[in-house]
C-alpha cells in the first residue's frame, strides 16, 4: 500500500495564513485534503473509485458532496506529482481550473450511494448534493458562495442557501 502525505504551507490562503495538507491513499484510490485555518477549516475527500468528492465545512457542521468533475479535477496520479511538486518549489504552470457548483437546499438521506469513505466522513452531519454549474462560472450569481481552493490546482466554489446561516 502506497500513502502519500504532504503538508504544504499554501501562501494563495486569506491574508497568507493558514496551511494545507493532502494525503493520497492509492491502495483505496482517494485523497484527503485538509485546509487548517481556524474557523474557516475544511477537509475534502476525493473518491476516485465512486466518482464522489465530498467537503466538511466546519463552520457550518455540514458536508456537501458532488460528483467529481475529471476535465478539471487531476487524476489521482497527477495528484501525487503536483503536490510533489508543490512541495519541491512550486509550480510553474497554467492557472488553476475553477469549478462552481450548486447546492441543493434539502439534505441528502442515504449517503450510501457516495460510498463509505464518503459515510464516513459525513455520517451524522447534515449533507447535501451539489450539481455542477456548467460553462464559464456565472459571475452574477447570487447565492452566497464557499470557496474550496486546492492549492493552486482548483478552486471549487459551493454555492447555496444553505450556507446563508
């Protein structure tokens, strides 16, 4: 079993503090991202195998789960080489790939269908389904918008009421 783990300080954070760390387990084909910065603190879970990516917002104590995307997201191997890479001096590349999804406002009742890495990290906290919003991201949206950025290899917007409160 093959277990990459990585801490990487990531300087693109809020005022610069804050610090990210991505663990990549290819023997169950998923990565964990988490992303320290006090309240602000999430952890994202990329399940290669279900197809499912799940964020744990912490302020908000609720998971949001959508499928994952593979024109923007890397696959598990591109990963572990720009995270790598990361770590040895950064990148030189293209800009990162924006994603923006929506929301639904009603939980989700069986996390069964997202797999249990997914139930894992999300049993016993309110859950919600977002679809993706196809096409360049719509710059008037206007639910208010969380904010998921990967390092410098995606930033993924979630967006809904449900992060009104």
């Amino acid at each position: 079993m093959k277990l990459t783990n990585i801490n990487v300080n990531d300087d693109n954070n809020v005022a610069g503090s804050g610090q990210q760390s991505v663990s990549i387990n290819n023997a169950h084909n998923v990565a964990n991202i988490d992303n320290n910065n006090g309240w602000d603190s999430w952890n994202a879970l990329w399940d290669y195998e279900n197809g499912f990516a799940a964020t744990r917002l912490f302020a908000k104590k609720s998971c949001i789960v959508h499928r994952m995307n593979p024109d923007a997201m890397p696959s598990i191997q591109a990963l572990d080489a720009l995270v790598k890479e990361k770590k040895s001096g950064g990148p030189g590349g293209p800009p990162p790939k924006s994603l923006m999804y929506s929301i639904n406002p009603e939980p989700v009742d069986d996390l069964n269908q997202f797999g249990k890495n997914i139930i894992g990290m999300c049993q016993g906290m309110p859950t919600y389904l977002a679809e993706e919003i196809p096409g360049p991201n719509v710059p008037f949206y206007s639910e208010k918008c969380y904010d998921a950025n990967i390092l410098w290899i995606l930033n993924i917007s979630l967006c809904g009421s449900t992060l009104q409160n």
